[in-house]
C-alpha cells in the first residue's frame, strides 16, 4: 500500500514524473492528441520515461528525467487532455501515476488524487521506419528562425499539395529551407555543422507540412538538430524531442530560379525590419480585401507608401532610408505581403529590398534568407 497526502492507493507508483517536465512535453504533445488519438502514450526505460502522441500522420515522442520509473511496466495510454489539466492545476514538484486496476491509473498531484481511464495501447498508431537519405545537424535555434522565416509564404489550400509545405533539401555545405504559394517565395539556408559525412549523396528534397513545421519550430532549442531526410520520412531530432512526420508528394517549383530569373541590375534600399513593419501596417489601414494593393515608391533615400480604397480612403507614407541610386520607382505589392516576413525577423535586423521596375517582382533580403513577392495589377 501507498500512502500520499492522507490518501491511500493499493500499489507503488510505476512512474513518478517531475512536473516542470510535464509543463514542457503536454502543450506540445496536446498539439497531436486530439480527435481520433486524443491520448499520450507514457512509456519507461531504464533511463527515464517517454511520452508520445501522434494525429496519424506526425509523432512527436519527450524523452524526460523521473525520479522513479518502472521499465518493466506495460506503456499506459492516458488521456492527453486531462493530465494536462491536472498538471496545470498543482503546485506540486512530481507527479505519481500508479496502476490500482486495469484499465484505470491513480494520478497523485500534491494533495489531490485522480482516477482516469486508461486506453488499450494496441490503439496508439505506429510510424513505420523508413531508409533515411541524408541527416543534416544544424544549430536548433538557427533551423526554428529559418521555419519561422518560411512557413508563412506556404499555401495549405492549394490543388499543387506541394505547396502546402516547406521543401528541404541539402547540399555538401547547407540545408535549404524554401516555400511559396506562386505568389511570393521565401528561402533560408542554413551552414550545416560540420563535418559532412564523407560518404554524402546529393538529396533532391522532400516536403514538410505546414503543421508540423509548426511544431518543430517550437521543440527546437539550445542543441544542435539532425534533420533526417527520405522521400517517405521527415525526422527532427533535439535534445529531448524526436519529431516524425510523412512528407506531401509532389513536384516542388525551382524557388532559386526565380532570383536567378529577375535580371540585373537592382535599386536596393535598406532599413530595418521594425521600421519597415510599421510602415506597412500603417499603409494597410486604407485597404480592403478587394483593394489591398499599395504602392511602395522607392525614391531618392525614401520609402513612401500609398494607398487608396473606395468609401474608405486614402494614405501616404513615408519612411527614411539608405537607397543606391537616387532613380525613382513605383512597385504595386500586398503590403500583408512584406509584413509576414518582417514579422519573422528581429526588430532590428537590416533588411535590404531589391527593386528594378513596375513590374518585376521585389526582393527582401535579411542574413541569410530572402522573400520573393510579386506585383500586383495597377487596376486593383
């Protein structure tokens, strides 16, 4: 018999878990855990415990430190939702989950104590292990900004599923990062940490969905990150997280080729991403769904936005910058457009945009990523 807070439960604790690590691993897991697999696996090993969930399509798997753990316990299939709520709701330092009969546990948390349900866990879905092709380690926190500075050009509602994802693909020096709705493109690259493995086959690519590069994003952090990669498999790996997801099939656009195609010369003008924002959201206010261009004209060490939209108004403004030549262009684009870039950026990152006529599309251009947008009809 245990004996916890007053209260009395008929078996030892199988796994004692810390509550900060279940604070980390729940909101994420719960991501997963919904509709039809609406439960965590909880798993032991002789090192810790692992905590797993899955939508049938992305496995996300915590790997964490207990202060007690049985190996040789069956995995238990709880209900991601309510643990969650417990854990949310305790001020306690671990969290006790004991078996007391089948097909329910006891949840000890400080000086509450909860019976739930278990699931068989024959239920919880298996991903199958595909051949990898070609594993990249990079710096975590570099791959979650170059996510961040993507995903948002990605069209989830596009006949071309391809679209709907981020395209990665790898060089003897590089992972690549790339995603576009054919109206705007972006691109990031990021240094591989060396070094390369001697026996590295070039690997064409495969395409990550929009949701689970989400979710990558948020378990990147602190280590470095193996990217896993096969035309069947995506696997992220860092620190505590292993992330496993089904590539969209399809035929991915040439991104590069679009800079490759833009010709010569530009008009480049700098500033940074806060300033660049604000002015875009200040020109956005004379907008409407089916008036939303605005009019960027790059003058002589200025950018001067304009817009106009029936029964609203009109809007100007501008916003000094430095320019490279002191030629005067007007360039029609969907100022929401530039900003979901921005956003992506560091306030004060610089960021230079490439400009050469009406119509042509603009470049902007921060460290080592790019966003491509094209001009819009002058008509609306």
């Amino acid at each position: 018999m245990a004996k916890k807070q007053g209260k009395t439960v008929s078996a030892a604790p199988i796994c004692s878990i810390r509550t900060a690590d279940l604070r980390v691993a729940l909101p994420i897991l719960g991501s997963l855990a919904k509709g039809k697999t609406p439960w965590v696996l909880l798993s032991g090993t002789p090192f810790g415990h692992v905590l797993r969930a899955t939508d049938g399509h992305t496995w996300a798997s915590y790997r964490g430190d207990v202060v007690q753990c049985d190996d040789r316990v069956d995995p238990l299939l709880l209900d991601c939702e309510r643990l969650r709520q417990i854990v949310d709701r305790t001020s306690a330092d671990s969290v006790e989950i004991i078996i007391e009969e089948e097909g329910s546990v006891v949840v000890l948390a400080g000086t509450a104590q909860y019976t739930l349900g278990t699931a068989k866990p024959d239920l919880f879905p298996q991903e199958t292990i595909h051949e990898v092709s070609d594993v990249a380690c990079v710096p975590s926190v570099v791959l979650a900004d170059a996510i961040n500075r993507t995903q948002f050009a990605c069209d989830p509602g596009s006949v071309r599923y391809a679209l709907g994802g981020l395209h990665l693909q790898t060089t003897a020096d590089d992972l690549i990062i790339e995603a576009t709705d054919t109206r705007r493109a972006a691109r990031s690259i990021i240094a591989r940490v060396p070094p390369v493995p001697k026996n590295w086959l070039s690997f064409e690519g495969a395409v990550l969905p929009q949701a689970p590069a989400r979710l990558a994003a948020r378990i990147l952090g602190g280590d470095n990150a193996n990217v896993s990669l096969s035309a069947k498999q995506i696997a992220i790996e860092c620190g505590q997280w292993v992330m496993v997801t089904t590539p969209i099939e399809g035929r991915f656009p040439d991104v590069g080729g679009l800079i490759d195609n833009l010709g010569e010369p530009a008009k480049v003008s700098t500033s940074d991403a806060s300033s660049l924002l604000s002015l875009c959201r200040q020109a956005s206010i004379c907008t409407t769904e089916d008036s939303r261009g605005v009019d960027f004209v790059f003058g002589h060490d200025v950018i001067t936005c304009r817009s106009t939209a029936p029964d609203i108004g009109e809007s100007e403004i501008s916003l000094p910058c430095t320019t490279s030549t002191p030629d005067s262009i007007t360039v029609r684009v969907d100022a929401a457009y530039v900003s979901d870039y921005l956003k992506a950026l560091a306030p004060a990152a610089e960021v230079a945009i490439e400009v050469r006529d009406a119509d042509t599309a603009i470049v902007l251009r921060s460290g080592p990523s790019w966003c491509l947008v094209m001009p819009m009809s002058r008509d609306r």
